[in-house]
C-alpha cells in the first residue's frame, strides 16, 4: 500500500473507533511500527488525528467515544493475559469476587473458571457467559441493568444490586489512567456503576495495560489514592511509574512476551 493510501485509512480508522494503538496500526498495514509512527507524525501535522503516547485519537479529544468489546479484544492482547495471570494469583477460595466490565476482566474470568469456591459479581455479560460456558464450579451474580457499547450493565437497577452487597475484592478495569483526572471512563452510566462496586469491596485492584496511561474519559470513577493495587505490565512508563507508586496503594508490573514487528 503507499504511503498517501495507508495515510487515509489510518485517517479512516482513528474517525470510526477514537483512539487507536500504533501496534494496531502496524499489523493491521504489515508495517514496521517507525512507518506508523511516521504517518502519525505527518497526519498530526496536517491536524487529521492527534498524535497521543503509543497511538492517536480523534483531534480534540474523545472523552466521550466508547469503543465496543470486540475492538478492545484485539488491542495488548499479550499485556493483559498477563495482567490477568497476577490478577488470578490474588483469588482465594471462600471470597466474593467483583469484576466489572472490560476485555482484561474479561481474560481474568477465563482464568477464575478454573479455581472453586469464589463467588462472583459482576456487571459484564461477557465475563457472565465465560463462567457459563465453561461450567465453572463457581456462584456467579449477574446485576440487571441497561447494556453499553462495551457490554456492561449499567443504570439504577446495576447500581441498586450492588449497593446492597459486600465484596473482598473488586477486579476494576478501567477506560483511562491520568495523574489529574484518576481512572475514568467514556460512559456516565458506567463510571456510576464502578463506584457502585468500589464502594461495595474492602479491597480495589485495577487492571490496566500500559496503553491507558494518559487517556482520559468523561466521568472520573476514583482517583488514584482510592485504590489499593494497580496492576500493568512493563511497558509502562517511567513517569507513570513514578506518580503510581507514590499515590496507589501498590503497583504492580507484569512482564509479557516481546512481539516481533515487520
């Protein structure tokens, strides 16, 4: 593909899902991660996307953009197996489990399947059907509610349920990470529905890739002191680093298997 046509779509693919990741970017053009750095360079130039830490997004912000469950299933898929693996090694048997909505809860639910005796809350459809499928040995509460783009359940009847419930420990996954703005989502209804949970949970942990650090939704669920853990992997920044292990509770970092790139 030249440059002027991989240009334009790249374009295409910031305007239809708001944020995407240069890693993405490369694979999906069978490109080496400089050229997609380049294109984002000339088109950030041009004001066609803003360039933004490991991607770009739409000019101005995208605070609001919420990108379905099956775009973020493709995205650091090898961060958050990883992240999922630790997640799972906190688990013990006899516990109330939350685990909110999102593709790295998500993976964490492949990994409870395996483990008896928790039980789980959660306001995912996605991580609902995993334990179903897999018969798992396991209590599993779904919360009613209103469903959004990335499959959560959300609204007075979601947060209603959870308010009357206590938890051990919260699996939160989260839209954005940000010294400013906290953990945040692009969903109103759902960062409602997060604090719900937190609420609920004598213990918060929140898994996020490396990839969310300085990506900013419109509702703030905690800032970062009203966590206990965070969990990410290494490729987080040494800035980032720095201001989460000053103001959370504990930080944590995973190493993942190093990709190869065209």
């Amino acid at each position: 593909m030249l440059a002027d046509a991989r240009r334009s779509a790249i374009t295409a693919t910031v305007a239809r899902e708001g944020v995407v990741r240069v890693a993405d970017l490369a694979g999906m053009f069978s490109v080496s991660l400089m050229t997609v750095r380049r294109d984002i360079d000339v088109l950030d130039e041009a004001g066609l996307l803003e360039k933004i830490h490991g991607g770009a997004k739409i000019p101005g912000g995208a605070s609001t953009h919420e990108p379905g469950f099956e775009l973020k299933s493709t995205q650091a898929l090898d961060e958050k197996e990883a992240i999922a693996a630790e997640a799972a090694s906190i688990a013990q048997e006899g516990m109330a489990i939350g685990l909110s909505a999102g593709t790295t809860t998500f993976a964490l639910a492949k990994l409870l399947c395996q483990m008896s005796g928790l039980t789980i809350v959660t306001n995912s459809v996605r991580v609902a059907d995993v334990f179903h499928a897999a018969q798992a040995k396991l209590s599993v509460i779904l919360t009613g509610g209103e469903r959004t783009p990335s499959d959560a359940l959300v609204g007075p009847i979601a947060t209603s349920s959870v308010r009357q419930l206590h938890l051990d420990l919260l699996f939160l996954g989260v839209h954005g990470v940000d010294a400013q703005a906290g953990f945040t989502t692009p969903n109103l209804l759902e960062a409602e529905m997060d604090r719900a949970l937190i609420t609920a949970s004598r213990k918060v942990v929140v898994l996020a890739d490396h990839s969310k650090w300085g990506m900013q939704g419109i509702s703030t669920i905690a800032a970062l002191e009203d966590v206990d853990e965070v969990i990410s992997d290494a490729g987080l920044g040494s800035e980032a680093q720095r201001v989460l292990r000053q103001r959370v509770g504990r930080l944590r970092l995973v190493p993942v298997p190093q990709r190869q790139t065209a």
